[in-house]
C-alpha cells in the first residue's frame, strides 16, 4: 500500500513540474530586455597559472570603472572578485588540489 502511495505521490509531483516548467519557458522575456541588464564585458583573462600551493588568474579590466567577475571552476562555487579601473592584477582563486578555472564570468557588483 505504501509503495503504490509512494509512487501516485512521485507521478504526480512530476506531472505538476512538467505543467509549471512549460508555460514560464514559454513566457520568458526574450530580445534586447536581457541583453540592457547584463553586465558590460570589461574583464578579459590574460593567463591562468599556477605558483607554489596557488591557483591564480591574471585578469585586465579595460573599463574606466571598477568591473566584478567570478572565475568558473568545475564542480565548485565560483568564487567573486573586484578590479579596479583600467588595472590588470592576479587573482588567487583557489590551492593546487584544485581544478583549474577555465574561465571567467562578468557579473554586476
């Protein structure tokens, strides 16, 4: 009896996800809406190294602005920084055990 409870309960809580998921994909905003709220690409990776126990990026900012990014490295929390106004500067972002960053992502600050 429980089993076939279990499993009325897990049909219907997937059957309700594909319902809401739908109609939100649907209703998205789409165009140049997205594209005004992102951040402007100021932060450009110059290398990605190592040095003793470090994982390091070297980063430039080309804006005349303080501009914020995160590096993305796998199967981890991006870890977040800050660079001052047309800098460029090394970043540690994590020790050698781990992965190494294959990227950067612009954010707001």
């Amino acid at each position: 009896m429980r089993k076939a409870a279990g499993a009325v309960a897990a049909a219907a809580v997937a059957f309700g996800s594909m319902v809401f998921t739908a109609p939100s994909a649907i209703a998205a905003p789409q165009g140049p809406q997205e594209t005004a709220a992102a951040p402007a690409k100021c932060v450009k990776v110059v290398r990605f190294y190592s040095k003793r126990f470090n994982r390091l990026v070297e980063v430039e900012n080309t804006c005349a602005r303080k501009a914020c990014f995160s590096v993305t490295v796998a199967a981890r929390r991006d870890p977040e920084f800050a660079i001052g106004a047309n800098k460029k500067e090394s970043f540690r972002y994590g020790g050698t055990l781990w992965t190494q960053g294959t990227g950067i992502k612009n954010i707001g600050c």
